[in-house]
C-alpha cells in the first residue's frame, strides 16, 4: 500500500509540481485547496483535474481573517512590519491542512515551500529560493507530519520541469506575496477597512520637513517613495504611531546588533544557555551569525556578531543550527517584549 499525504494545492507551479514529484517519489496525493477569496478556486480545480489529482476545498476565510488579517492590520497601525506568512502557515494554512488530513486517516502532509524536511526537523532549501525562514514559528508537532518536496529545487528549475511535463501552470505568474492583498497595496487595504491613521508629519532632525499620508504606509529602514523630504536622500529610522509621525534620517542608527522578539517558539528542545546560531531577519536576506539566550519570561535574546540593517518589529527572527531551522520568535518593539 502506498503512503499517503494531503498537499496544500493551489493551483500554482510549485504545488503542481509538488503533485508530480510526491507521486513519483510513491506517495498517494490528495489535494486540498484553502479558499481564502483570492478567485482561484477553479483554476486549482481545473489544474488537479488535468493531473487526475483528487481536492477538496477548505474554507480558510474566517481564520484567515482571524488569525492573520486583522492581526497584519493591528501591527501595521502599532508602527511594526508584520510577516503575514508566517503567521499564516502555523495557524492557517498547516492547522487546516492537518484538520483536512485527520479527517481522512491520513498522517502527513505537504506544502510546495522551497525547504526540506526529514525526521520531524526543518531544514533550509537552496541558497536562491530558501522559504524556511516562513516556517519558523511552526509547531514541532506540525513539523513531524511535514514532507516538503522542493527543498532540493530552485524556481527556475521548477518551472522547467512543469514546463517539461505539460502541467498547466508551467507559465502561470508567481502567486502575490500577499494571497489577500491581490494588488500587493498593504496601505490602500488597510485604508480600505476604515480604521487607518489621517495625513501625518515627516520629522527630521527634530523638524517638520513633510507631510505623509499616514505612518501605516511606512517600515523601518523604507527609502522607497521619500523623494527628497529633507533635500536629500534619507530613510525612516523611526515609526510613532502615538503621534503619527514618521521619522526620517541619513541612514544612521538603521544598524543593530542585538534583537529582542516576543515568546520563543523551538523546533528542538531549547537549549540552556547561550548558544550559537545563525539568525535571519528578513526574509530575502542572508544569515548573520549570532549568540541567543532564552529569557526567564520565554522571548529570545538574539546578539549579532556584525550588526543587521533595520530589523523591524514585527518581523520574524528565525535561529539556525547550521541549515537546520531551530526556532522563530517575533520581533520586538526596541526595550520591549514582542507579542
């Protein structure tokens, strides 16, 4: 008999192929769809449909309302940069994917991230499309049921072997980064659900030099859409959501050698001590070498060896043991504990 796994499918190339190589690898695959109103329920359909792919739908949309949604707005408007996918794959998208594969005797499940995933632990893919940093703050038990298929893969590679096979999203544009913000605006979504901050003040050097259209359209270390506030290149270095101010600098003071995130979640047992480890911050960045300690209140004490550009509150701080993922913890406020 062969072995069984639910994959999350959407319809998009990397779970397509995710499909293609569970099942020549021997699994049985059964697709399940997470209906967050995103309009692609019927591409999905027809796509397993051409690779005999049996799916059900699973509504997400009250969860994912609940749990990331409005959560993504909350930390927007408290001046932070949240990481909704994150969020989402712990208490969304692998909660109902394991709920789903309860429901029909089944133990694993699988996702198309590009990471890998052997013996219950999580471990880095490929340098170039590496996801794990988004599984951080996973449960443990979530992480033993998990089989990730393209962790040995690049995009481009992946898309070559759809395109090999004749799956039908071989040529199907990459999915948004955001499934609920469509047109990737987060500002005019959250302006959109009626409780964004009016115009504010641009604050450099201690003076007024601008008007913003609101600190939720802003993240700690942005360049992007300042022009020349201050007649010169500047970036902000400070988000006051009390006030609605947003503080501009030359770039000083953007670099940190040391983080503190809200409640540590371990995908080992946690080690006592200070430890070692390799530590990311962003999630299209690399991996900076840093020492960490569990604090007696369960968040994460995270020193640089070289200082990190505008680790933001809000983010997510995911620790490595060489290419294995050990633990995530989310950003905190500077001087505070995170949420």
């Amino acid at each position: 008999m062969k072995p069984r796994v639910v994959l999350g499918f959407s319809g998009g190339v990397d779970s397509a192929v995710a499909a293609k190589l569970l099942a020549a690898s021997g699994w049985e695959v059964r697709g399940v769809y997470l209906e967050t109103g995103s309009g692609e329920a019927g591409y999905a359909r027809e796509s397993a449909a051409e690779m005999g792919l049996p799916l059900e739908i699973a509504d997400a949309r009250r969860e994912l309302e609940r749990e990331v949604c409005a959560p993504f707005e909350a930390a927007y408007l408290a001046g932070a940069t949240p990481s909704p996918c994150v969020l989402c794959n712990r208490r969304v998208k692998l909660r109902l994917l394991c709920d789903a594969a309860d429901a029909m005797g089944i133990y694993n499940v699988a996702t198309g991230h590009y990471a890998a995933a052997r013996m219950g632990a999580v471990f880095r893919g490929r340098p170039e499309s590496d996801q794990s940093y988004m599984l951080c703050m996973i449960s443990r038990a979530q992480a033993a049921r998990l089989v990730l298929p393209l962790g040995g893969y690049i995009k481009p590679e992946v898309r070559a072997l759809a395109a090999g096979s004749g799956l039908m999203p071989a040529q199907k544009p990459d999915s948004m980064e955001i499934c609920f913000i469509p047109d990737g605006d987060f500002a005019a979504w959250i302006e959109r659900r009626g409780s964004a901050p009016g115009p504010g003040a641009l604050i450099y050097k201690g003076e007024r030099v601008g008007t913003h259209g609101g600190c939720h359209r802003y993240t700690l270390g942005q360049r992007r859409g300042l022009g020349f506030a201050a007649g010169r290149r500047v970036f902000v270095s400070e988000i006051r959501p009390e006030s609605n101010e947003v503080v501009l600098s030359d770039g000083g003071g953007l670099y940190m050698d040391r983080v503190r995130t809200g409640e540590a979640n371990w995908l080992i047992s946690p080690p006592e001590g200070e430890f070692s480890c390799l530590a990311r911050v962003r999630h299209s960045r690399g991996l900076s070498p840093a020492r960490a300690r569990l604090c007696p209140d369960g968040s994460l004490d995270i020193r640089f060896e070289e200082p990190v550009r505008a680790p933001a509150p809000g983010q997510a701080a995911a620790l490595y043991a060489g290419d294995m993922l050990i633990a995530g913890g989310i950003i905190a406020p500077e001087g505070g504990a995170g949420p």
